[in-house]
C-alpha cells in the first residue's frame, strides 16, 4: 500500500515465548499480498528485539502476534521502550488469544488496536489501511 509515494512499512512481531507462528505469518503474508511492505521476526522475539527491529527498519507500524497470555506485560512494555526512543509515533496492533476484559488496559497502554480469533484477513488488512500512515521522517 503505497501513501505519499512510498509503501507502508510495516513489522510483525511475534513477542515472547510463544510457539505458535501461523496467525503471524498469515498476517504477514495478506498485508504483503495487499501491497505493504512487510518484515515479520520471527519467533521468541523480546519486546527490545521488536523495537529494536521496528527502529532499524523504519517501520510505520507494528504488529504484535502473541497467545501466551503474557499480553498484559509485553504490550505494555513494547509501548514503553517506543516512547523511550522518541518513537511513539509507531502505531502499535495486536492479535491472539486475549480476553475481551483486558482489551481496555491495553488500550489504555497505547495498543490502538487488537484483532481477536475469527478476524477475517479483510477486515485487519481495512483497518491498517485506514490507520497506519507513514510517520514523518
């Protein structure tokens, strides 16, 4: 997806000790083929390894993949180093398993979006879409 005469950038992290890679890599996969520029960690990446990367890399958002039930401390915590690198401006999404109590609280850390089991491919490709823009260089 190209806005302002480059293609969105985006990263997706697959954070903590968590094995199972295939949502990640399906959503890796569909923003690519929707025309974003996307590059995916990887697994047992640490929320440094993820801001790290994001940084590196430019990215105008990140995507973070996690079903381990750590999402209360790890969202968080990916947010907080952003905004210790001067780069809050990332916008941050994330998807798994997280229940629907704790969507606030994440919420609230600066998550703008999280994508539960049973979102289509449609539907989050429409809303990176509509929300990630590229970030002022």
């Amino acid at each position: 997806m190209t806005r302002g005469g480059r293609k969105v950038r985006l990263l997706i992290g697959k954070v903590g000790l968590d094995g199972h890679d295939r949502g990640a890599k399906i959503v890796a996969r569909a923003l690519r083929d929707a025309g974003f520029e996307v590059i995916y960690t990887g697994l047992h990446q640490t929320p440094e390894m993820v801001v790290a990367t994001a940084l590196q890399e430019d990215v105008d958002g990140i995507g973070l993949s996690l079903l381990s039930g750590a999402h209360n401390t790890i969202f968080p915590k990916v947010m907080k180093l952003l905004a210790e690198k001067n780069s809050a401006d990332i916008m941050v999404f994330g998807g798994g398993i997280i229940p629907e109590e704790d969507l606030p609280r994440l919420q609230e850390a600066g998550i703008r979006k999280i994508f539960t089991p049973g979102t289509t491919t449609q539907e989050f490709i429409d809303w990176v879409k509509e929300n990630v823009q590229p970030r002022r260089r």
